[in-house]
C-alpha cells in the first residue's frame, strides 16, 4: 500500500483506539497503549529515515490528554515525555522555505480533524487543504502573513512531508503536557 507519510499497516486501528483513550471511553489497558505508541516511536526514531516517525508522534499528540489529565499510572508521562523530547530534538533539518506547518495549526483543532487527516494522508485521494487540515484553517492562514489562504493541496502535503512536521508536533505535545524540550 503506497501512503504519502509512512504509516504501518494496523495504523486505522491504531489510530481507533487512541481516540478511544482521547474520548474516554476505551475499554483495554490504556496506559499500556500509551507505552506502546512511545516505544513505536522511539525504535522508529532509531531506524530507517523513512520510517513513519510521524505517525507515531501524532499518536502521542493524540493521546496527550489521557496522558495530562487522565491519571495515567506510573512513568507513563515520563517515557511519553522522553520519546517526544527526543523526537523534537531532533529538528536538524535547517530551516525550510515553508512559511507554516500542519504543526502551527490549533492543537486542539487539529486533534479534532486528525483522524480525518490520517485519512487523506494515507490515501491521498483529497489533496484539497480540507482533507488534510481543519475545515477553517485554510483561511486563516494568511492571518499572520505566514502563506497565502488559497494554497493548493499538493502544497499543503508538501508540509505533512516536510522533515520539520514531526519535530513541531513532538513540541506541541510537550507543551500540551506542559513539559519543554531541554
């Protein structure tokens, strides 16, 4: 299966149950899905460039309300901590013509509109900025003067699969969790 980020092959799955444990209603071991997502993402850190390190961060943005408020037990918050300073860290990539990134979006809209997002990443068949961002982002964009309003899909893929995408939403979950990157 071809995907414009990479994502492993159980990814609606696992996307399912995060936003279970985001909603509060998820019935397994939640705490248990919160590590495993770290450990992902760390062991994916550590592979191939290619690997989908985005996908794992975005499912620690995605649980990082269990994570501040859902009273997850022992170290969890610690290892999730960890693995997204690491990946945040590790934004070497220089600056990028990119005026903005998916990122710089809301977090809280954008945790709303990522299961639709994951969608359209995965199969790219809406390359419109309203399949991959919230619905009234793209308007908003040229507010700060970052782009203009009216960007094209493939642009605004283009900032998915930008290497800075991952690093910005490891720091937006840091700061979710109300932790710095040191």
């Amino acid at each position: 299966m071809s995907t414009v980020i990479p994502m492993p092959d159980n990814w609606t799955g696992l996307s399912s149950s995060w936003e279970e444990i985001r909603h509060g209603y998820h019935a397994g071991d939640k705490d248990a899905t919160v590590r495993d997502c770290a450990r992902r993402l760390d062991a994916t850190a550590a592979g191939p460039k290619d690997g989908p390190v985005l996908f794992w961060t975005l499912g620690l943005l995605t649980l990082a309300p269990y994570v501040a408020f859902g009273d997850p037990g022992p170290g969890v918050e610690a290892e999730v901590t960890a693995a997204l300073r690491r990946i945040a860290r590790g934004d070497d990539s220089g600056s990028c013509t990119h005026g903005w990134h998916p990122y710089d979006v809301d977090v809280d809209e954008m945790l709303e509109h990522l299961p639709a997002a994951l969608e359209a990443l995965n199969s790219p068949a809406d390359h419109t900025p309203n399949g991959l961002l919230p619905a009234d982002c793209p308007d908003g964009l040229d507010d700060d003067g970052a782009e203009p309003a009216d960007l094209c899909g493939p642009e605004v893929l283009d900032r998915w699969q930008c290497p800075r995408t991952a690093p910005g939403f490891a720091r937006a979950a840091l700061d979710y969790l109300g932790a710095t990157v040191h």
